[in-house]
C-alpha cells in the first residue's frame, strides 16, 4: 500500500500508510462510542480520583470529537514511541531509514540491524520505556486539567492508560515486537545471532497463532492482522538472518557465474531454447551486433512467449536491462539490492571490465554449498 510522507524528525520521514487513513474513521468511532466513554469515565476516576462528567462527554457530538482527538493522539503517541527506538539507535550510529504508521502502529525500519546483543537491548526496550514516559506525562496532565475542561482531561488520561497499555503489549516476546527482539537480544548474549533468532521466531509464531485464537473466538479483526504480520515478519526475518550467516564473508565475485554464456540478440528464442539445454546456465548475456553485452535473458523470459511464436520472435525482444554491481561488493547486500530491484540478476564488473553475471541461482548454490560445508564441518 502506498505511503504518504507528511514530516521529516532528526532527518527521518515519518511516513502514513493508506491503511491508517482508512482505519482512523473507524477507530474514532470505537473510542468515541457511548459506552466505551462511559467505561474509561470511570476507570479514569478511580486511578486519579478525579471527577468526568459522562453526561457532558456523550452529550451531541462531544464523542465524535473525544474518537477523533483521541485517535490522532495514539498514533502521535506511537510515533514518539518509534522514535524512542530511533534516538537510541541513532547514538549508536545506526541510520533510520523512515518511520511508517499504519493500521497496527508504528514500523521504525533500520537500515542496518545490530547483531551486538546489547545494542539490539536497549534499542528495542526504547520504545516500551518511552511510551510509559508520555502515559506518565499525560496522567499528570489529568491531575492539572481544570474541571471545565472536561474533553482534554478525558483524552488525556485515556492516552495515559492506552500508552501504559501499549507498552506492556509491546512487551509481550511475540517476535518481532518490542518485547521478542528484547528476548532475542538476551539468547544472543550466549548463542549465536541466527540460533537466536530462529528460538525468538519459533516463539513469535506461538503468539502469531494464539493471537489468531482470540481474534476468531472475538471477531477481532486488528488481532487477525496482527497475527498475520507476525507470523510473515518472524519467519521472513529468520530466513533472512539465516542467509545472512551463510553468506558472510562472501563477496559478489564469490557468488557469481564467470565467463557467462552469450546469445546474438537477433537469434529467435527457439534457437535460444536449444542453446539453453547446451549450456544449462540459467542467466545468458544478450550481445549486439558489435559483441557489446546489452542485456541478459533467462528461461523465464523465454517462457513469456507462446511456443507457436518462438520462430518469430528475436532474444532482443524479450531479454531485460540490469544493473551492474562490483565484483568485491558483499554478497548479501547485493541478494537484498536484487530483490528490491526485481530485475533477478546483475552483471558483475572489476575495475570497468565486465567479469561475470550474477543471479538468484548463483545464490541458490552457493548457499547449498555454505549449508553442506558447515554440516560437513558440524558432524
């Protein structure tokens, strides 16, 4: 879904997700409704010993503006939570990419992660501690609100309450909220980073499905969602962790096809086809008429075409431009460069001189090799 950047924080965008647009109606209602105000009315009076006034707070379209302050609140209230991750992460000299709000909260994406334990620690228990600063700040500003001021005394202890809960959910360790990266960051002080991370998603996957009980058993959507976002991002992130380990160390030139196969750009597919079953390499380099690399193409382009039109159709028409990465660039940085990319493939160059071509079947390989080494090494 698309993002819209509304502010720039310590050089940071802080981004909307459509998402959120769409569920602020709806969580506004939620707050704003009758019996939810009343509820909270008399929560809030018994932890501040201070008077609401339900009749004036449910009277004419005093609850609509109550769901609206307050909604806007919470999501400002988990921004300067994802800026409590941010600011810490920031002293470390780690660069923050953006910070999304979208349906579920708040995402601060890092451009790189800390594997140091204690770093990954204080970064993740940031925004917990955060939020029950600004819960704090607003239960004080209850106690000093005037009696007359009865819409700014009730949304301000509501946002108490819901920042102190918030904070106490993101403690939770379901990987990978707060509270799973904190117990990450613990099992690393004494295994390494991937096996931590695999027990942290194991966990975080219970959680995904306990998570997914209540929201059945509730019909609650948010906890569906919820579940769903954990269950993707723990997974995801442990395989990303994993091919991380096995490709550390390695360098594009490492990985990659040398001396790839070339086709003319003016052969039909079905002469690439035969060529294909000749050189079994899955990436082949598309030359012009003067021998210049001008593209690449793979079997999967040629599976774009319809089999009765391979004798017409020339290599040139199908094949795809990509990008060119160094030879001594890290080998993981670049499989994350060609996945945001799309393109599958790169051509690798040394010092300006094209060397070889790089795809996702050279990463496949690779790490079958890195896997049985390290078994071999292991048993």
């Amino acid at each position: 879904m698309r993002n819209f950047t509304i502010a720039r924080i310590w050089g940071i965008p802080i981004r909307i997700n459509v998402s959120l647009l769409v569920f602020l109606p709806v969580l506004a209602w939620l707050i704003g409704n009758g019996g939810q105000i009343e509820l909270y009315a008399e929560l809030l009076g018994s932890l501040t010993d201070v008077a609401f006034d339900v009749e004036a707070l449910t009277d004419g379209t005093t609850p609509w503006v109550i769901g609206i302050t307050a909604a806007v609140g919470l999501f400002v209230s988990v921004t300067i939570h994802e800026l409590g991750h941010s600011w810490i992460a920031l002293r470390y000299g780690l660069s923050i990419e953006s910070i999304t709000l979208w349906i579920l909260g708040g995402l601060a994406a890092l451009k790189t992660l800390p594997r140091e334990w204690d770093r990954e620690f204080w970064i993740a228990i940031a925004g917990p501690i955060t939020s029950v600063l600004v819960g704090v700040a607003c239960y004080a500003a209850v106690l000093v609100t005037p009696g007359s001021l009865q819409v700014s005394r009730f949304v301000l202890g509501w946002l108490a309450v819901t920042n102190v809960v918030l904070a106490g959910f993101n403690l939770l360790p379901a990987f990978p909220m707060d509270g799973g990266r904190i117990l990450r960051a613990l099992l690393a002080r004494s295994r390494p980073y991937g096996t931590a991370t695999r027990i942290a998603a194991r966990i975080g996957v219970v959680f995904a499905f306990l998570f997914a009980i209540v929201g059945v058993l509730n019909f609650q959507i948010i906890m569906l969602l919820l579940a769903l976002f954990i269950y993707g991002a723990a997974t995801t992130e442990s395989r990303t962790v994993l091919l991380d380990e096995l490709l550390e160390g390695l360098t594009v030139g490492d990985v990659m096809t040398r001396d790839p196969a070339t086709v003319p750009g003016d052969a039909t597919v079905e002469a690439f086809g035969n060529q294909l079953l000749r050189d079994r390499q899955a990436v082949h380099l598309v030359t012009d008429d003067g021998g210049v690399v001008v593209g690449v193409v793979t079997l999967e382009d040629l599976r774009s075409i319809r089999r009765d039109e391979h004798d017409a159709t020339r290599v040139e028409e199908i094949m795809r431009p990509v990008a060119g990465v160094e030879a001594d660039a890290d080998a993981f940085e670049a499989l994350a460069a060609l996945n945001e990319s799309g393109s599958g493939s790169a051509l690798v160059r040394r010092d300006g001189e094209l060397v070889g071509v790089l795809s996702e079947a050279d990463y496949a390989h690779a790490m079958t090799v890195q896997r049985g080494f390290r078994s071999g090494v292991a048993g």
